[in-house]
C-alpha cells in the first residue's frame, strides 16, 4: 500500500522519541556508575602512627648572658713614667707574665738610701753592714762604758765608807761618792735604753729598705691571672698617677652564666645539675648545632624578695666559641617525667591552633590538642589524646570527613 507524506512523518517522529527515551534511561546509570568509582579514587592511603607513654627530661628553659668568670682592672701601685707596654687588645697573658714597665730609676735610688740608713743603724750597734747577727744588750759598748763607770762608782763609795768609818774622810766627800754611784747607776739603764732604742732603729730601717724594694717590684705590672687582655688602657711614655688603670683583663674559660630563676621553677635546682646553652646562630655539630654542656655550680641563699626569682650561676667551659657578653639560650635539665607522644609529623597547626588527624570508620576525624616539650622526632601531648590511640602521620592536606584508607603502604608504625 503506498506510503503518503503525512504517514513518513508520523513514523519519523515515532523513532526520534524512542531514540531520545532510550539515551535519558541511559544516562542516570553512566552518572550512577561514575559517582561510585570517584569516591572509590579519592580514599587516600594513609600510615598511622601511636600514642605512646615516653620518658622526656623535665627541663627549665631561660635566657641569659654569659660573663668573664674572673675580671681583673690592672693598675698601677706606684706612680712614674710608663717605660714599655708589653701587650695589646686580645693579647694572651698568663699568671705573672709582666704586662708594662714603670722607670726604675727613682725607686733604686730609694732602695739604696734606704739600704745606708740601715747599715748606719746596724754600725750604731756595732753590727756589721750586713749579715743577721743579734747584739745582747749587756755587750753593747755603751752599755759595758756606763757598767764600768757604776763598777768604779760602787768601789770608791765602799772605801770612803770605811774612811769615813775610821774618821779619815770628810762627810761631804762621803756624800759625794754615794751621789755618783746613784749617777752610775742611772747611766747604766740610760745605756740599756739606748741601745733597745737603737735595736728599735734598725728594725725600722729594716722595713723601710723592705717598702722601698717592694716599690721598685711594683714597678713591674703583671697579670694577676690567665686570661686575654679586654682593653689597653695606657700608652708608652705617659707619667701615671698611683692608682691609673692601665690594662683590663679576663678570664674566659670557664665562662659564667647567670641565670634568674622564677621560684616555682627553682625548688628542682641542684648544684651539678647539666645545664646546655645554645648561642643563636651559631655553628656546631649536626647533633646539636651550637650547643654547649656545663653544670650549675652556685645558687644564691636566698631568692630576691622584688621579682621571687632565684639568682643562680653555672659554669660553661670554652673551647673558644664563645665571647663573655653572649646572649644564651639555657636548659638547665632537673628531672625526668612520664609523657603521651607522637610523632611531630602528626601535628598539624593552622592559625595558631594544633590538631592531630584519627580515623574513624575510614575517614577522617579531627581533635584539637595542645603540645609540649619535644625530643628528637617526638612532641609531647599535654591533652587530647590517650596513650595507645593512633593518629595520622604525615596528614598533609586532609579534611574533616575525607575517606582515607589504611592500607599495607600505610599501616601503623
């Protein structure tokens, strides 16, 4: 039967419609497909990592300067011309080693009178110029004169007596005789006196030849300690008052700390407890860049009343990187304490807050924590978390409620 126009048309219409219906049955399954293997492709592998109980050290942490452990302002005793001045800034002095020169010339020339009033005093008591001899008083010349004149006295007073006796001697010669040996007798403790007086004479002299040599030692500046010199005060030729300063010098091995210790934190200290300095930028060993081992050595008696700290000192030994006036980081370690911790690729921050990443039933849960001290690779958890939970290391960019997987490349270490 002939096909007319209106027949074609009804049948092309007829097969657009089915054709269109069947191409919207199946798009919902194509998008129903593609949904399920997208949420399959987005759980991510991940390796978790415990909360385990740790031993930290229990640590006090403080800044402070480093000082000279001794500090000496070299001057001078005696006053005169500055003859030589044998160092420079940073020169290194050792104990003794003579640093400048004072002119001798004045105080030689004071040891030699000094040293002529001594031997004229010694020859006053018939000693000889030099030599430690001793005089007895009763053999001094002076002394046997005066014993001899009252021998003489006391003999010429017994025979006028007995003249006088027999009424040979006029009374008055009598009386005479007995007024001379009082005089001999006086004379004869005159001379003792004198010549204590004169023993008295050298000793004098004796110091006064001792000051004067003790000045022309002193002429001579010398390092009171080892050390470095930390400035030069005086310059060749200047005339110096007793008392100018003329170098300074310290001492910087060992160096010392000092530390002001807030009170609640100071009832842990102990002398010989290991203290670890550390100098901001500062080089050093891979393990501990910078770092320096010493030991507290003083506490002060008391804390200071004004800002309750406890003053204490350590001493950090030098192998010459460090300078008095550096400016240190210092722990000082007291004890030890049981901790929670984590690895501190477990922590994630983001403005200022911390949380760590857990799974549960495969996705991802956030917790807020707070942390504390660190040891190596491990931070401490001070809350949110108890021992033997496992967290997300390395978390990267993970979102609360993401679908993770852990997987044999995650796992738990």
């Amino acid at each position: 039967m002939p096909r007319g126009p209106l027949t074609n048309l009804a049948l092309t219409l007829v097969l657009a419609a089915v054709a269109v219906g069947c191409q919207q049955d199946a798009k919902p399954r194509a998008e129903g497909g593609g949904t399920h293997a997208g949420e399959a492709k987005s759980a991510r592998d991940v390796r978790l990592a415990k909360v385990t109980q740790e031993t930290f050290e229990k640590v006090i942490e403080l800044g402070g300067t480093l000082a000279a452990d001794e500090h000496a302002m070299l001057a001078t005793k005696v006053a005169g011309r500055l003859a030589s001045i044998d160092i420079d800034l940073a020169s290194p002095v050792k104990q003794g080693q003579r640093i400048a020169q004072i002119e001798t010339t004045d105080y030689e020339l004071g040891v030699q009178q000094a040293q002529a009033a001594l031997w004229q005093a010694r020859a006053q008591l018939g000693l000889p110029a030099t030599g430690a001899g001793r005089v007895r008083v009763e053999e001094t010349a002076v002394v046997r004169q005066a014993q001899a004149t009252l021998e003489e006295a006391r003999a010429n007073g017994v025979r006028l007596e007995a003249l006088a006796g027999e009424g040979l001697a006029p009374q008055v010669d009598l009386d005479a005789a007995r007024a001379a040996l009082v005089r001999a007798e006086a004379s004869v403790e005159s001379a003792r006196e004198e010549v204590r007086l004169r023993q008295a004479q050298v000793r004098q002299r004796e110091s006064e030849l001792q000051i004067a040599q003790q000045r022309l030692a002193d002429t001579s500046i010398r390092s009171p300690l080892d050390g470095f010199v930390q400035a030069r005060r005086a310059n060749r030729g200047e005339y110096l008052a007793a008392g100018a300063a003329v170098a300074e010098v310290v001492r910087v091995d060992p160096l010392r700390l000092r530390l002001a210790v807030p009170e609640r934190e100071a009832i842990d200290l102990k002398a010989g407890q290991p203290v670890v300095v550390r100098v901001s930028g500062q080089g050093g060993p891979a393990e501990s860049p910078g770092e320096h081992m010493g030991f507290v050595a003083r506490l002060a008696p008391s804390l200071d009343a004004t800002s309750r700290s406890l003053l204490i000192e350590a001493d950090i030994p030098n192998d010459g990187a460090l300078r008095p006036g550096n400016f240190v980081q210092a722990r000082i370690v007291v004890g030890q304490r049981t901790v929670l911790a984590v690895p501190k690729s477990a922590i994630v921050t983001f403005a200022g807050l911390q949380k760590v990443i857990l799974v549960e039933e495969g996705k991802v849960v956030e917790r807020p924590v707070t942390t504390g001290d660190t040891r190596g690779d491990e931070i401490e958890v001070m809350t949110g978390l108890r021992a033997g939970e496992a967290v997300v290391d390395d978390p990267g960019t993970l979102q609360q409620g993401q679908p993770v997987h852990v997987g044999p490349e995650g796992g738990e270490r």
